[in-house]
C-alpha cells in the first residue's frame, strides 16, 4: 500500500528500534550505466542493470547501507529529459529476511522551467505497484504484504522545458520474514520518526546533487 512521508519514516524507525539488519553498515558499492556490473552489500545483490539510450554510459549507479536501510542512488551523467533506469534487487537468504517498503525520490535541476517526473515501476511474485515523483516531491513509498524477497524495479523519467532529470534515489528497508497473512498489512506503527528522518537524511547526503536540484 502507498505510504505518506510520515508513515514510511515510522517504518524506518519500527526496523531501526527492532534491529532488523543482516549486517554492519558497508562502503558504497559503485558501477556506472556503462560497465553495469552487479553490487552486493550486505545480505543484498542488485542484478540485471539496464540504462536505456537515454542515459549515459557514465551514469554512477551506487549502493549503500545504513544499518537497515539501503540505498540505491543514481546520478545521471549527463542529466537527461528521458529514459529509464532498470535492475533487480535481492535478499539472498529469503527464509531470514524480506523487503518490508521501499521509497522513491529524485531530483531535476531547474525544475521551474518545465518540471520532471520519475514514475517507480515496481514487480515481484504475485503483485506490482508504481510510485510516481513529480519534481522530486512528494517522496512516495509503499510497503509490502510479508513474503516479498525480489524486486524489479524500472524507473522511468521524463522531462520537458529546460529541466533536465539529475538523481534518481531508491531506499529499500528489511524485516525478518514473516508468514503470509490472509490480508493486506495493518495499521503501522508510528515510532522514533526523529531517528529515522536522521538515517534517510545520512543516505541521501551521499547522493551527489547539483546546485540547482530539488
């Protein structure tokens, strides 16, 4: 289900004050649009990377951790009006683990001279859902029924006027696996929002942005 801001930040803190991460934090695994090469952090592997013409081959594509959220970041080089950016993310050892949200965010310079939009395409077995950023704001996040283990993601940007699409930044939380229920999740609890609004801020500050971006 879609998630607001404040909602997705409860999640963070709930995995936060529950300890939930496979391991340490971990330095950024990095390639670019051109090598496409696959990244593991952690208890995680992004796969099958896929940078339409569209986007250049010099396009850093970044992964990181921070306890248990990671982060998959992009700055797009140069920045571009089209294209799209696609790979799978997965948890390695699906009977300890599994995706509870993920969250969207993406920024474009100049965004006063046309605007962008960054439309998340998210698949796994037996659902999907789209997020969908319109000059980087709102943030928008959605959080997953249990049994969730692997995601395909394709995010799609578009831009027109002068703005052009710079960032692209994914965050993926984890929980340890649970039992299919016989319904979607129930109301979320809203815990330690300071604590969690201070680890997203960690992540995104790694995200190299230019002056003008939102």
């Amino acid at each position: 289900m879609a998630l607001t801001k404040v909602l997705f930040t409860a999640v963070v803190a709930t995995g936060f004050a529950t300890a939930l991460s496979a391991g340490p934090a971990k330095a950024d695994a990095t390639t670019t649009c051109g090598i496409a090469a696959d990244l593991t952090i952690g208890d995680k592997i992004i796969s099958n990377i896929f940078c339409s013409s569209g986007v250049g081959a010099e396009t850093e594509i970044r992964f990181d951790s921070a306890g248990f959220v990671y982060d998959f970041g992009t700055t797009i080089s140069p920045p571009t009006q089209s294209g799209s950016i696609a790979y799978t993310i997965t948890i390695m050892d699906p009977r300890a683990f599994e995706f509870q949200a993920v969250g969207l965010g993406a920024g474009c310079a100049f965004p006063d001279l046309g605007g962008c939009t960054v439309t998340k395409n998210v698949s796994w077995s037996g659902g999907s859902t789209s997020l969908v950023a319109v000059n980087g704001i709102p943030p928008v996040s959605y959080v997953f029924a249990p049994g969730v283990s692997t995601l395909n993601i394709e995010d799609v940007f578009f831009a027109q006027g002068q703005t052009v699409v710079s960032v692209v930044n994914n965050s993926f939380i984890q929980r340890a696996a649970q039992a299919p229920p016989d319904s979607v999740p129930g109301p979320l609890p809203i815990l330690g929002a300071a604590t969690a609004f201070g680890f997203s801020r960690k992540l995104r500050a790694r995200i190299r942005k230019p002056a003008a971006t939102i």
